[in-house]
C-alpha cells in the first residue's frame, strides 16, 4: 500500500500544473508572441517542411495534391497560436484547397470564428496532429495504418519542433484515446491531447520538450457539436468560440493595426510623391524664370540714330 502511495505521488509531481488562461504568465506569452510577430516571420516555412511533406506522400502514395493542402493550412503566421485539430478530410488529397474547406464543416466553422476575430485561415497555422492521413485512407490500408500513423506523429514533432510554438490550442483527445490514434500515439502526441473536461476549466497544461515550452491551450474539436443533436450543442460550440476567441483576439486587433498602419504608410507616400513631383515642377518653373531673367537682362534696347 505504502509503494502504491508513493508511486501515484511521483506520478503526480512528474505532471505538469495546468494553470488558468487568465494567469499572469499565460497573458506575458500572448505578449511576447505579439512582440514577436511585429518584426519576425517563418521565412523559410516552404524550404524547411515540404520536402518532408512530399517523402512522406511518396512513401504513403499520397497524390501531390495532399501536400498543396497540408502546405496552404499551415503557412500562417509562426507567432499567432497554432490550432491543432485530428487528421484531415476525405478529399484533402484530391480537392483544391478552397473547396476542401467548403467542403469540410471543421474548416468553414474555424473560418468563422476567425473571421469574427479579424483573421484569415491563411493567418493562422493549423495543424493536424495526425497529418496527411484522412479516416478514409485509414480504412483502406488497414495493414499498413500503424507505421503510417506513427510516421505521421513524427511529422508532427518534427514540425513543431521546427516551428517552437509558444501557444498551441488542442482541438483533439484522439491522442489520449483508446482509438488507434491513442494506441499508436508516442509520448510526445499523447501530450498534445486535451480533455473536455479541462476545456470546460479553461486551462493550459506548460509542456517543455527539447528545451521548448508549449503552453496547450485545453478545447475540444469542432465535431464535438458540429452535426450532432445534443442538448447542449450550443453550450459546447459557444464554449470553444470562447476559448478560441480568447487567444485569437488580441492577434486580429494586432492585424487590424498594421494594416490601418500600412493604408496610413501607403497614403502617406502617395502624398509625398505628389509633394515631390509640385517640387519638381516647381524646381523646373523657377529654372525656366531665371532663364528668362538672364534673356531680358541680356537684351539690348535699340536706339534711333
């Protein structure tokens, strides 16, 4: 008994303390990204992951569109939260992107949401933690599911690792199921899973791994109401519009400023130009007087003889 009592303690003081998202440290993050944000982007975004996006694809014999798409949700902003859902759509590998989105219920709904914020789904990097592999190409290569999922986790680090998110917000509990996302899940995934029940706290869980920390945000996905008759389907949509809305609006306020900013820069060059240009007409007027001046001082006045 005295071992069972020890043992469930260490296990508790090896997990990490979530904390509330209104917590002074949670609030100095969300600034510090909005610091970096003002003078930094993820430059080299393209050259870092798609080549492993494409070998990846190759080796699951993934058409190219699949890397188009993957590639188109996660070119957002690096500093903005990372929302990470569960694994893509059916037509994810077949469709153009816009129709992939208008075809998809999780999309159109997380486009609105945004939207209500003042942001694009092209400002934010959306992420699936089991990227690439969509329910239908599960169900049809049932044999070779396992090393696929699992390859896919490793993109999903890789990424991340890459990327060093401060905020991340966790639409997904797959990873911390009894599913085959659960059952293949390594460590590293299985943090990146939430509860709803913390969602419904509001909590983050701080997560350091290879010297990054990670403040995951604890929601639930979209699916949880979207198409589902439930008593308190409006409760959970309005819930994660909540959460969401809570990380995301200081970074639309932040969009809308600069690009007030830049209509003011872009004003304020045209008037310049237009100053500039009188100048220039007025540079070549006063030329054209001082010429004139010189022609009338240098005329001689005739004289009857």
């Amino acid at each position: 008994m005295d071992d069972l009592l020890r043992q469930t303690e260490e296990l508790t003081i090896n997990q990490p303390r979530l904390v509330s998202y209104h917590e002074e440290r949670i609030l100095e993050v969300l600034d510090g990204q909005l610091n970096d944000a003002r003078y930094e982007t993820w430059s080299g975004w393209e050259t870092l992951i798609r080549p492993m996006i494409e070998d990846f694809c190759r080796q699951w014999t993934l058409p190219t569109r699949a890397v188009e798409n993957f590639m188109a949700l996660t070119k957002g902003n690096p500093h903005f939260p990372v929302i990470l859902l569960q694994n893509p759509v059916k037509d994810h590998d077949t469709a153009g992107f816009e129709d992939m989105v208008n075809n998809c219920p999780t999309l159109r709904w997380l486009e609105d949401v945004l939207h209500a914020r003042g942001l694009l789904l092209d400002d934010v990097v959306i992420l699936d933690v089991c990227p690439l592999l969509s329910d239908f190409w599960l169900a049809r290569n049932k044999h070779i599911a396992e090393e696929a999922v699992r390859d896919a986790y490793l993109v999903t680090e890789t990424i991340l690792l890459l990327l060093k998110p401060k905020l991340l917000i966790s639409c997904q509990c797959a990873t911390k199921g009894v599913g085959d996302f659960g059952l293949y899940a390594s460590s590293f995934v299985e943090r990146l899973g939430s509860t709803t029940s913390n969602a419904k706290q509001k909590l983050v869980m701080p997560f350091r791994h290879e010297g990054n920390e990670i403040y995951i945000a604890q929601a639930y996905h979209p699916r949880y109401f979207l198409g589902r008759e439930c008593l308190d389907g409006d409760e959970r949509e309005d819930l994660l519009k909540e959460i969401i809305g809570h990380f995301m609006a200081p970074f639309g306020k932040w969009k809308a400023d600069v690009v007030r900013l830049l209509h003011m820069e872009a004003v304020i060059l045209k008037l310049a130009k237009v100053v500039n240009e009188q100048r220039v007409i007025m540079n070549r007027m006063l030329k054209f007087m001082y010429k004139l001046e010189e022609s009338f001082a240098s005329m001689t006045i005739s004289r009857p003889s």
